[in-house]
C-alpha cells in the first residue's frame, strides 16, 4: 500500500530531493539550476512511501497569482504503475481543498506529456498548446476548486 504525507522535517525533505534528483535530473536531464528553485521553502511538499516504508514519491503545490500550482510530480522507475502517482495527486488535491483560501481558485500545473491522462482521471483539463519546458514536452493543465 502507498502512503503519502505532508513532508514535515528536513530529513524527509532530503528524501524527496533525493527523488527529484533520480527522477528530474538524472533520468530527464532536467538541468539542476532548473530542477531546485525560490518556491522550495513555501511549497507544501509531500512524500510517497511504499509497503516497505520506502520513499518512492514527491509533489508539491503552491499558491500563486494565478491559483494552486501543483508541480514536481516524480515517481522512482521502480515504483512506476503501482499506483504512487494516483496517490500523490490524490492527495495533493485534497490537500488543496482543506486550505479556505483556495476555493473557487484555479488548480494548475504544468503536465508531462505521458501524465496527461493521469491528472484528466482527476478532473484537470488541457487549456492551450502544448510547449516545451526543461527540454520536454508539456500541456497546461487547470481545474476549479469547487
């Protein structure tokens, strides 16, 4: 069984980079000075943690301008479809939801081309074209928070 929790010290932050390391930087070759950025200290992060009690996931959200932004979404290849990302979005969203200041606000995100069916299953829709972001291919993602 997954299970995922707001990350809440630094040794499960260290995780959770660690997993973003793996993921954005090592497998997509997502350039470090892109990947770790100024949001990281007021994001809501979250960490995914399979049977064993080992890390095998990571997201996070925050507010801006223009809505909940919900990012950074990575699975370890070796927990991929095992259900770790319904999990994570699941949660995250649900999180969201609990927060007052975030109804009737715009959730949205910046989805990986092979997630888009994922985050629909959830009720986000594609708004736009599709475009490139750390040299892969993206859609924007949105969803009011009734």
């Amino acid at each position: 069984m997954i299970t995922v929790k707001v990350v809440e010290d630094k040794e499960e932050l260290k995780q959770i980079f660690s997993i973003r390391e793996e993921v954005f930087v090592k497998e997509q070759k997502v350039a470090r000075e892109e990947e770790y950025d100024e949001f990281e200290e007021i994001s809501t992060h979250f960490i995914a943690t399979d049977e064993d009690g080992k890390p095998c996931g990571t997201a996070r959200w925050r507010f801006t301008e223009n809505g909940m932004k919900l990012e950074r979404f990575a699975v370890l290849k070796s927990h991929r479809g095992r259900g770790v990302g319904q999990a994570l979005v699941k949660a995250v969203i649900d999180n969201i939801k609990e927060s007052p200041d975030s109804i009737g606000k715009k959730m949205y995100m910046h989805a990986q081309l092979p997630a888009v069916s994922l985050y629909s299953r959830f009720g986000f829709e594609k708004v736009g074209e599709q475009f490139e972001e750390c040299n892969i291919m993206h859609y924007q993602m949105e969803m009011v928070n009734s």
